[in-house]
C-alpha cells in the first residue's frame, strides 16, 4: 500500500521576529509560497541596507515551486521578491495595487518584462497545481486591497490571515469578510494561521477613520506649516491627511522618494483622490503662507536617511524646520526604532517645533487585530490545528495561550520557529525536522557577501577604530628603509597622541627588525608579530583594542 502523502508546513521567516514573512507549503512533488518579505537591519548591522531570507530549501526544490502568492503590498511581505524571483521565477499572485506596488519593485531591478504577474480579487478562487487551489478573502489592515489566503490542499483548507484587523467603518470598500471565513469554518479548516502582532493589546484596534477625524480637529484653526509623517505605504492615512488638508484650504507637498512613489502609484490606480489644486511640488512650497501648507513625509520610523530625519537635522535641501511648524508623527515605532524615533522627536523639540505623537494624541491606530479580534477569529474559523504567525516569539506564545483559552488544545497547537516543518495529514499533526533557514543581508549591489565575519569587522571599526603600520623594507640589503608610518583613523587623533604613536612606531619596528634578522622570514610572519606587538602595547596603554592592519612595502 502506497504511504499517504502529507502537507508540509515550512515557515521560512515571519517567526520569532517582525519582517520577512515567507511560508511554503508542499505536497508531493508541489510547492506554494505565501509572502516574501524583508526586514530592516539591526542596529548590529552597520551598512547593511535589508534583509532576506536564506532560501536555499526553495532554491533546491525550485521545479516544485509554482507561485508565490501575496497577502498585501507592505515591505515585511513583498521587499525580497526581486531577490526570490532572480532565483526562481514563478508567477506572482496578487491584488490590485499589491501589483502595482511589486511592478514599481521589479522595473527597478530590471525584472518587469520576466515575470508573470496575476491579478486577482478578493471572492476568487484561483486552481494552482494538482493538488493546490487558492481562495482569496477580503480583510482589513492599514494599505488597500489586503487578503487572506484560504489554501485548499488534500489534507483539508488552511487559511492565512495576513495582517489583518476588523474595520467596521473602513475609509475605502468594504469591511473584512467574517460571513466568509465563517462558512470555510462550518465546512472545516484544519489549520489556521493568524497575525500575532498585537496580541499584546486588549480589546480592538480603532478604525481608521478615527485618525481622520482627529486629523481635521488638528488641522482647523491651525496658525502654523503642518508637517506629516507617516508610513508611505499606508494610502488610506495619507488619503485622509489630504482630505483634512483640502478641507482647510491648505496645499500638499509630498516629500520622500517611497512616498512620492506610492502616492503616484494610489492616484493612476485610482486607490487615492486629490481634489483638483491640492496636490503641489515641494519645490513650490516657499510661494505660500505657512499656514497654507501642509506636508507629507516619511520618517515615522527615525530612519536615518529619511526625509523626517534630514529635516529635524536641518540637512534637508528643500524643508527647513522652525518653530513655526506642527510635526505629526503618525505611526507608532517599529519594535527596534524606538530609540531613533525618539531622537528625531528630541531634535524637533530642540529646533522649537511643536510635536504631537501618539502617546500624546489619537493620530495613529493599528493596523493588526488586538485580543479580542484574535478571539473572534479563532472562533469563527474553529480550526483543527493553530500555528500563530507574523511576531516575535512571545507574540506567538501569548497567541497560543489565547487559543488555549478559546479551548483550542495545547497538542494542536504549534509555536514554530523558520525553518521547522510542520507535516499534516487530515487527523494529525506533528513537527518533523528542520530546513535551511536564515538571513541573507543586501549591502548595496551585494547579495549575501556580507557575512558574520565582515559585520564583525564593520563592528570593532565602529567601536575601537583602525591603525594602519606601513612598513617600507629596502629589498637590496633586507633592512628598513625608515621608520614605520602610522595612520590613525576613528582610534586617536595623532597629532595629540604623539607619545602614543611614537610608541607604536618603536614597537613596530623593533617587532620589524627581530623578523628580519632570522632565517627564512616570510611576510606573513613578519605582519603577526608587527601586529601582535602594538597591540599587546596599545592595550596595556590604553585598554581599547583598535584594528591593526600592517602594511609592508618593498622598494
């Protein structure tokens, strides 16, 4: 008797932490994919600009893969498509302005016209392979056309939340479709895999349009510029920002390149409306009052490259602030950001600026599903097995115990980390090994080349600086040509270290010097011991340990 195929559930990123969400699903000789997202590096990871998943597994198993398909338009869920799609190149699956979003993604790495896109709409089920089907569910969350997944193997359905919240009064189509999830409920889930993110907070997110309406009570009266910041992805905040501007005669400058893009994206795919003559450049901002304006930007999060940043800097080249400007920061910090939100807000208050943020004011709300929504779906879809998804780990363990509450079973109920599997059939389910899993970082141009070894590296420049020991050896009669130079770079300033430096250049060259009168001296040998001895002597002087890189010439 042939064994019985069983339906592999294998988190690649997404757990233990918030970003690079990506889950396959495999049956026999079949592969989906869910979401291929990116993180933001940590504050260890100097000059890294994103972060991936290692998708070694799936590159392995790549003629398996048949799609990819996508729960929304935000970074943590598309940012490492490009890089996925260089791999393996499978059609995309997606909503409305999910694609227009991934299209603006793929034309700037030259991968629009090689990839197939397709377009689906929330009510339709899409037959994917042999053994997969796809239906898409209409839900809520803080960027337009949003979905769930309800993914139809022969095991039974599985449904993906995504992220998600319950909107009864959403700025734009309809709220999230529970009668749906619902009926899949009586008709039976048998795994059930829901955003964990807030799990924390109790009872329900507020709607969006409270934002709106807070919006318009700051906005009117107001004697000063109004300064925006807000998540460029989220085009319901940035639609009624407009709308508050608009209705108080003010103009809109759009600052940030990610804002500028999505905002022009939103108005050719009709997902936002600007009332005719609002909407003006940021180079035109000086030829009106400050009370006619109002900007938005990006920034909510402090990073450092942001147009919020620069301007709180006063290094932006078209904004300056002064204390004639109202700064709103709309969004609540990223877990991580909180210390770089906190200091661009310390600097605006410096400048003399009036700041409202959410501890102070209602002008943000979430865009995830609090306790009592997390209980509400759990009891709607009553699935057989529960894996919560989309946090970190205490996220998922208090998701857990939440579903324990609603009576779910503690065995059927599973806490993963990327790269465990998770295999299925229709009555049981059990974890059965691990894959390959991981981070990949994107430094530039640069793919993965920059690993635990040169971050190391990047971190004791930062923190000790360098000293550089160049060494010239006369090759006609193998003495030194001259003393030793130093450069000094992030460690001392050498003009008022002399006595340091003069130290160092003693003890390089007598370690010099020893190398060069013994037999069958190599270069190698002569740098170590160059190395080894102004470092012991930095140490014993000053207890910090720079970088030493010896440099030997010839002439």
């Amino acid at each position: 008797m042939a064994k019985t195929k069983k339906l592999r559930i294998i988190p690649i990123g997404g757990l233990d932490e918030i970003g690079k969400n990506l889950t396959a699903f495999e049956y026999g000789n079949e592969i989906v994919v869910i979401d291929c997202g990116m993180a933001f590096p940590d504050n260890d990871m100097p000059g890294v600009d994103m972060v991936i998943n290692d998708i070694s597994y799936l590159e392995r198993n790549s003629q398996k893969v048949k799609g990819v398909f996508l729960t929304h338009g935000h970074e943590d869920h598309i940012g490492g498509l490009p890089y996925f799609l260089k791999e393996i190149n499978v059609p995309v699956y997606g909503t409305r302005l999910t694609l227009g979003l991934v299209e603006h993604k793929l034309s700037e790495h030259n991968l629009l016209t090689s990839v197939t896109l397709v377009r689906v709409r929330a009510g339709e089920t899409v037959k994917v392979s042999d053994y997969f089907s796809v239906e898409f569910i209409r839900t809520n969350h803080s960027i337009a056309d949003s979905i769930a997944i309800a993914l139809k193997t022969p095991v039974g359905t599985v449904l993906h939340t995504g992220d998600w919240k319950i909107d009864t009064t959403p700025i734009v189509g309809d709220m999230i479709d529970l009668a749906r999830i619902g009926e899949l409920g009586n008709e039976g889930i048998l795994v059930l895999m829901s955003d964990s993110t807030n799990v924390e907070r109790a009872g329900y997110a507020m709607s969006e349009k409270t934002v709106g309406d807070q919006f318009y009570k700051i906005f009117n009266g107001c004697k000063k510029r109004i300064i925006v910041a807000t998540f460029a992805s989220n085009v319901h905040r940035v639609q009624q920002i407009i709308d508050a501007a608009a209705k108080n005669h003010r103009k809109v400058a759009i600052s940030g390149r990610s804002m500028e893009n999505i905002v022009e994206i939103s108005i050719l795919m009709g997902y936002m409306k600007i009332p005719e003559g609002v909407l003006i450049n940021i180079d035109n901002i000086k030829n009106y009052d400050p009370n006619q304006i109002v900007i938005i930007t990006t920034g909510s999060q402090g990073e450092p490259m942001s147009a919020l940043t620069r301007m709180a800097f006063s290094d932006h080249r078209k904004v300056e602030v002064t204390d004639n400007d109202l700064i709103i920061i709309s969004a609540s910090p990223i877990p991580g950001n909180e210390k770089a939100v906190a200091n661009v807000i310390n600097e605006l208050f410096k400048i003399g600026a009036e700041v409202i943020y959410k501890s102070m004011m209602d002008v943000h709300v979430s865009g995830h599903a609090c306790r009592e929504e997390l209980k509400l779906m759990l009891g709607i879809a009553k699935p057989k097995f529960f894996i919560p998804v989309h946090g970190e780990h205490r996220h998922l363990v208090l998701h857990k115990r939440l579903a324990e509450e609603m009576g779910m079973p503690s065995e059927r109920s599973f806490v993963l980390s990327n790269g465990t599997v998770l295999e299925l059939d229709a009555e049981n389910a059990r974890i059965n090994g691990t894959v390959q899993s991981g981070q990949v970082l994107v430094d530039g141009l640069g793919v993965g080349d920059v690993g635990n070894i040169v971050l190391r590296d990047r971190k004791h420049l930062a923190e000790d600086g360098l000293i550089i020991i160049v060494i010239t050896i006369d090759s006609r009669t193998n003495t030194m040509a001259s003393r030793p130079d130093i450069i000094s770079r992030g460690f001392v300033y050498v003009r008022e270290a002399e006595d340091l430096i003069d130290g160092v250049k003693d003890i390089a060259e007598e370690s010099a010097r020893s190398s060069l009168s013994r037999k069958n001296m190599d270069w190698t040998t002569m740098k170590n011991n160059v190395k080894s001895g102004v470092a012991r002597y930095i140490y014993d002087n000053t207890k910090r340990n720079p970088m030493i890189l010896p440099i030997i010439e010839e002439i």
